[in-house]
C-alpha cells in the first residue's frame, strides 16, 4: 500500500479527500494552483443539494452518505456547518418532491400565502412568482469559514498544501509520491484530457445579510435565483452556462440582484462583491475510478461533480480511501 499521496486540487474534493486519508495514517501533500478562497469552492452557494450532477443512481446516495457528514459537523463549533431550511420554488407549475427528500423531512408548501413572519412572508406578496415549492432541512456550508477549517484539519492531521502550482499531466507529480489523486475540477478537462468536463459557469453577488432571511430560498426554473443566508452576508445567484469564462458581468450581476430582490421583496442590496466559479459538469457523470499513469503509478480521479461538490465530497472521499486501500 502506498503511503506517500499526492493530490492535485485545493478546493472542496481535494481537501476532504486530504483530511479522509491523512486521518488515516497516509503522508499526504496537496498541491495546486489556488487555494482556499481563491478556488472554484470558494465561490459555491453550498447548500447541500444534489444540483447539476449525473448520474442520478449513483449521486443520490454519496449525497445522503455527505449529508450525514455535514449533519454532524453541524454540531462542532467553528467548522462554518449549520441545518437551514431550504425552500426550493417552481415559478411554472407544482413542484414534485424528489423521493430521496421524503425521509430527510420534506413537506410541500401548502400555500405560499401561509409562511412565517418576515422577509418569508414578502414571498406570497405576489403569488404569481413562485407557483409551488417544497420545504427541506438541509446542511449549509458556509465557505468563508469552512474551507478554512478543512484546511486548518487537513494540517493538523499531517498534511501539506504547496499554492501556485500548475501540472500540465499527472506524470510531473514527483516521482517520490507513489500514488496521484486527481481531484483538479474543471482543470481535469486539461490535466487528463477529458474532452466529457464541462465548464458550467456560475456568477453570483455577495450581498449584506437581508433582515428577516433565515432560509436558502431556490428556484431551479430560468433565471436560476437563489439567495442563501450565511454568517456574515448573503450570496445571491445565479448562472448556470457553458463558457469558460471567470470575469463577471455588471449586466449579470445586476439581473442576479434584480430577481433576487423581487423574489423576497426587499429593496436591492449593495453589491459587496461579484464572483464566478466554473462548475466541473461531466457528461458521462462523477468519475471516482482508480487507474494507472503512463509511468507506472497509481493514480485515482475524483472529479466531474457539477454543482455538488460539497454535497458529495465526503462520500467520494471515503470511496477514495477504499480505492487507495487496494
């Protein structure tokens, strides 16, 4: 079994995985080009939800294995998981409850009219903006504290991240690392020649905390809209496209904001910031495979998670783990 493990990529997948197999006993470096909250994770809403990954047999149950993770995360200070409501809305017709959700709790909204007080309520001040919409409790990680604490953890077991390196294939991994985990994101179209990634771009606006807002409200339906409460702002999103680009557009930014403030009805926030992060969608779907370098090595990929990187992370950890062990 080899022991020294190097991993390519920084953010949500390559961390988890970091922690998974330094926890137990493998002397794990991380390398990348960004780290922390300079990585496509960084700018992930981060509400658990399996969204935008395929396929649906295999996802589903590493989503619910992570949301057991996160659960009890939830309960440790300092990591950045806490359980929200989610409300996830159709603006077209009724919204069908996935059957995974229904021994997680969900329960339909029986009338948009009917909601607690605060900003909830402004959403059935125009019943025609959402028609339905089911409610779930559900981990949310809050990314300006949690991937600091993933890779605070990482550390703390042993591990190292080495920022601001780039490989252009598997194979320039120094050789003393006899196993290569591959957890690059969209960078694994490049660094594997992967012509099934996708870059899916998402924009989003980082606005002050909206008064009154405790739950993430989602609406799948075009324009994608979601607003997400977090500790210290709100993301308001969002974008989902094929393109490659990470500048973000004012035009965007301000349809972002626009919807969002109608969606809740509150007067449009200052924008505190504006990102763009490009989801690792795979067409053929998640890639967790072990297999071999052309110089002999053992390498495992773990990429191709769309928009549920954190949803799935701890899932796909430990079937790396398993993968490493054989």
């Amino acid at each position: 079994m080899e022991r020294n493990v190097a991993i390519i990529g920084a953010g949500v997948s390559g961390l988890t995985c970091g922690i998974v197999l330094a926890e137990h006993g493998y002397r794990i470096a991380i390398f990348a080009k960004d780290i922390a909250q300079q990585t496509t994770s960084s700018v992930a809403a981060a509400v658990w939800f399996p969204y935008h990954v395929e396929p649906a047999e295999r996802v589903i149950p590493l989503a619910l294995e992570t949301y057991q993770v996160l659960l009890d995360l939830a309960g440790v200070p300092d990591t950045g998981v806490s359980m929200i409501e989610s409300r996830q809305f159709s603006r077209t017709g009724e919204i069908e409850i996935p059957d995974w959700a229904i021994p997680l709790g969900a329960s339909v909204i029986p009338s948009l009219s009917v909601v607690s007080s605060g900003v909830e309520t402004s959403l059935a001040k125009d019943p025609s903006f959402f028609k339905s919409g089911f409610s779930l409790s559900v981990p949310l990680t809050d990314t300006t504290i949690y991937l600091d604490y993933l890779a605070a953890r990482f550390r703390k077991a042993g591990g190292e991240i080495h920022s601001n390196v780039r490989f252009e294939k598997p194979e320039d991994v120094e050789r003393k690392f006899g196993l290569v985990i591959n957890c690059a994101g969209i960078g694994a179209r490049e660094l594997v020649q992967d012509a099934d990634l996708e870059p899916h771009r998402g924009q989003v606006a980082i606005v002050p905390k909206i008064q009154g807002l405790s739950t993430a409200i989602v609406c799948d339906d075009a324009p994608l809209t979601y607003a997400i409460p977090r500790a210290n702002d709100c993301v308001f999103g969002g974008t989902n496209e094929l393109s490659d680009s990470l500048t973000a557009d004012p035009a965007t930014t301000l349809r972002i904001v626009t919807e969002c403030s109608r969606a809740l009805n509150v007067d449009k926030p200052r924008v505190l910031a504006e990102r763009v992060g490009l989801r690792p969608f795979r067409k053929s779907g998640v890639r967790i495979e072990r297999g071999q370098l052309r110089d002999g090595r053992t390498v495992i990929h773990n990429y191709g998670h769309g928009g549920a990187g954190f949803t799935l992370s701890w899932a796909c950890a430990r079937e790396v783990l398993e993968a490493a062990a054989l």
